[in-house]
C-alpha cells in the first residue's frame, strides 16, 4: 500500500458544519494555518434546514444553505484551506495529533472536533423522501412556529419528545403522539408525563409505531400500525416530529478521547478536553441546547482556546523550558499582595545572576493554563530547574537567601 501524504497544519478542524466554521474563521483570523476537513457538505446539518429563523442577525429569517455559505466563505478569507474527505482515525495524545484520511496524515499542533451528530430515524417506509425540509423534522425550536395552527405528529415518548410535544402545543393546534408503550406508559420522566397527558391539545396512539410516510412532494400522512392487533391508521399531518434519539458522530474518538454514556463529547466551558490540544464545538459536545447559534458560540471559544494553547506552547517551549541558562520561575498572583511584593526582589536576584538564570514571572491569573503544565497549586511559588530542564526543586519558600542559595547550587 502506498504511504499516505503528511502535511502539517497549527490546526486542524474536524467537522465543516457551523461550529467548524466558526473555529475556522478564529483560527485563521489568529494566521493560524488551518485545515477544516469535512466528509459530506460543507455547512453540515444547517444546510438541510430551508428556514432558520432564530439566527441572529436575519429578521427575515434565513436558509440554511445560504447561511452556511456565508460561513464558508469568511473561513475562506481567511485563508482556511478545506478537504473533502472522511476523517477515519485519529492520534491526539501526543504534542504532534495526527488526523488522518483515506490519502493522508495531517498533522496539527491543535486539535477541534466539530463533528456533530445525527438525528435516529424510524427507517420506516418512504422516510429519507420526506426528511428535513419536506415535512419530517427533528427540531421543535426550530419548526414549531411554522406549524402554527396546524396539525403535527410526534415520534416518542422519552423526555425530548414530550417536553419538545408540549413545547409545540404553543404553537400547533393538535399534537398527535405516537407511542409504542401500552396506554399510560412513558419513558420521559413522571412530571412531564402527567403534563402532557392532560394537556388538551395532546392526542396520545398507544402502542403504535410508524408503518410509512405519505405524500406528494411534501409529508401528507403518516400511517401508524398498531403493534398488538397490526391494524393500520392513515393520520394527515402537516409536519411528524421524530424524537427517538440523537446519535453523536464520535465512533472514531471512542478510545481515544473522553465520551458520556450517550457518546458525547466532554469538554469544560472552554472546550477543552481532557486531552492537551483537543477541543471539542457544537453538536457533538455533551450539552444542553443544540443550535445554529450555540454551535457559532462553542466554535468561536474552541477557536480562541487552540490559538491560546498552540501560543503558550511556544512559551513553555522556548521561554520557560529554555535550554541556555538554569531556570528560575516565580509564580505570583495580583490578586495576592504578599506575592507581588516580592516582585522587585525577584528582579533583583535575575540580575545578580543575569549571565547564568533565566527567571520567567508567571501570573496565576493570566498564566492560568502556562501554571497547570507546571503543577503549581499554590502561590506565590518558585520553581527551579537545570539546563536540561529538569525540576530539581518546585516550593513556595520564597526568600531570598534560599533562592540565591538554590541558584548557585544550580551553576
Ligand atoms: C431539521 C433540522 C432543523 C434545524 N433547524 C434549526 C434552526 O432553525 N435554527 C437553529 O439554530 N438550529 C437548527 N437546527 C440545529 C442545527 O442545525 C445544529 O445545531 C447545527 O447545525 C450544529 O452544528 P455543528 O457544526 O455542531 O454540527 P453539524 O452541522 O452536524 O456539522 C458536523 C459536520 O461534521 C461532519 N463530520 C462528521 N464526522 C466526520 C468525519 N469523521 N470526518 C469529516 N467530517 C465529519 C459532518 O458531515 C457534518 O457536516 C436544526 C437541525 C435539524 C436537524
């Protein structure tokens, strides 16, 4: 087999929907060069959605394609290269990830995961002809006003389908909930059960699941069996929402990175996973709210955090672990006095012994990420090591004959 072509990137972008994007546009406003790899549409599942009229910024509300285009055009500005191929395994444990493809290994001294997920199905008959656009939804906060006064079917019975059920009883005039439970049975949780069971607008098929989609162009009926005497009933609707769960495009990360039960992705506020270097934007995390904006939110935070993280890395790299002189750090914090008292001092020892130490001063504050790679739980803090980089000693004694006598044991 032939050797796959490596090329190497500051950032590479896994997943070209609107979180990708997004961490796209920072990267490589940031002159990060960046690589957003993307295995089926450019603007992922956004694209499939005709009208988004809760994106900020569009009164008139929006299509989802031309949004998405919008997007990919300012990546592109930028100066973000694209390829359109499917990511199949990936190597982010060490300082250099790998991510690779069918033709290539790229390599990245930062990672983002903006894969999203993808809706389940029922796999009944006729479903891919109606889906999305063409009157089967998965997006209640996105499709409930356009069903205003009308009728509307949902597929489910967890606590996504009755809360996003009740959700669309605002807006439509009859909700039809098809159940595969016996009469009174539910998955979602018991508050939300007694809700919807005496919400008025809600009309509950007990025992059934979907037999097949119907309809010209458009969704006209949905024909539901009924599982304990197969007897079928053709029912018109205008829209059917399917809530039978959200499968997170994370196969490729399972040993490799940390995943909730459900797949999802875990990462802090910050994006960040447990891994260095590796963020996670959109969809694909484990949250509450899944959308448009929010996804535009995570990847702009994942963007900045990669930048922050690739620069630090540099600092870490060539400052703090110089190989020239013996190292001194002296961690403070501004929010400590004690601490930044002893700051002139500090100077005054770099330069007694300016020829041979090199002191770096951290702020805790500022230097957060920069004091976790040092381990430095308290402060104020000195950390003293050899040429090679060796930490010979990490303490919060911050006197000045310690330090000078630590120093020269050092040279
Ligand atoms: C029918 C529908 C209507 C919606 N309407 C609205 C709305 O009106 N307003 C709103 O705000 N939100 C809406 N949403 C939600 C919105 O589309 C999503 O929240 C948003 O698209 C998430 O963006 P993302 O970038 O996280 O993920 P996605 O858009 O899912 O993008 C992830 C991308 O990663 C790619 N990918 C996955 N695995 C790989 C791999 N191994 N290699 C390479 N590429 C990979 C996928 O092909 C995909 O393009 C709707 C969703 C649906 C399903």
């Amino acid at each position: 087999m032939r050797e796959k072509k490596r090329e190497e990137y500051d950032v590479v972008i896994i997943g070209g929907g609107a979180a990708g994007l997004t961490a796209g546009i920072y990267c490589g406003r940031a002159q990060l060069k960046t690589l957003i790899i993307e295995k089926a549409l450019v603007g992922g599942l956004a694209t499939y959605t005709n009208e988004i009229e809760n994106y900020p910024g569009f009164p008139e509300g929006t299509n989802g394609l031309d949004l998405m285009n919008l997007f990919q055009k300012q990546a592109k500005k930028f100066g973000v290269a694209f390829k359109l191929t499917d990511v199949k395994k990936v190597k982010l444990d060490s300082p250099k990830k790998e991510v690779e493809t069918f033709r290539n290994i790229f390599e990245a001294k930062a990672v983002i995961i903006a894969t999203g997920g993808s809706p389940r199905i029922t796999k009944a008959t006729n479903e891919e002809k109606f889906l999305f656009d063409k009157g089967i939804s998965f997006c209640a906060t996105c499709d409930a006003a356009a069903n205003t006064d009308k009728t509307v079917m949902v597929i489910g019975s967890g606590d996504a389908a009755i809360e996003e059920g009740m959700f669309l009883s605002k807006f439509a005039s009859k909700i039809i909930v098809s159940v595969i439970h016996d009469e009174g049975k539910m998955d979602c949780n018991e508050i939300a059960k007694a809700q919807a069971l005496s919400n008025d607008k809600m009309e509950f098929k007990w025992n059934t699941m979907v037999n097949s989609f119907e309809g010209q162009d458009h969704l006209e009926t949905v024909v539901l069996k009924n599982l304990k005497t197969g007897k079928l009933e053709t029912i018109t609707v205008d829209t059917c929402f399917e809530f039978i769960g959200y499968t997170p495009n994370t196969e490729i990360f399972a040993e490799v990175v940390q995943l909730s039960k459900m797949g999802y992705l875990i990462t802090n506020l910050n994006m960040e996973t447990e891994l260095p270097g590796v963020f996670g934007a959109g969809d694909v995390r484990n949250k509450e709210l899944r959308q448009v904006s929010t996804a535009v939110g995570d990847g702009a935070k994942a963007g900045v955090a990669a930048e922050k993280f690739i620069a630090e890395t540099e600092i870490f790299k060539n400052q703090i672990l110089q190989k020239e002189k013996v190292g001194f750090i002296y961690i403070y914090s501004a929010t400590n006095a004690p601490s930044m008292e002893l700051l002139p001092m500090m100077q005054d020892i770099e330069k007694e012994f300016i020829t041979d130490v090199k002191l770096n001063i951290l702020d805790v504050y500022k230097g957060k990420s920069l004091c976790d790679r040092l381990a430095c739980d308290v402060e104020p803090m000195t950390i003293f090591y050899t040429k090679d980089g060796e930490v010979i000693e990490q303490s919060s004694q911050c006197d000045r004959p310690h330090i000078t006598e630590k120093l020269k044991s050092l040279l």
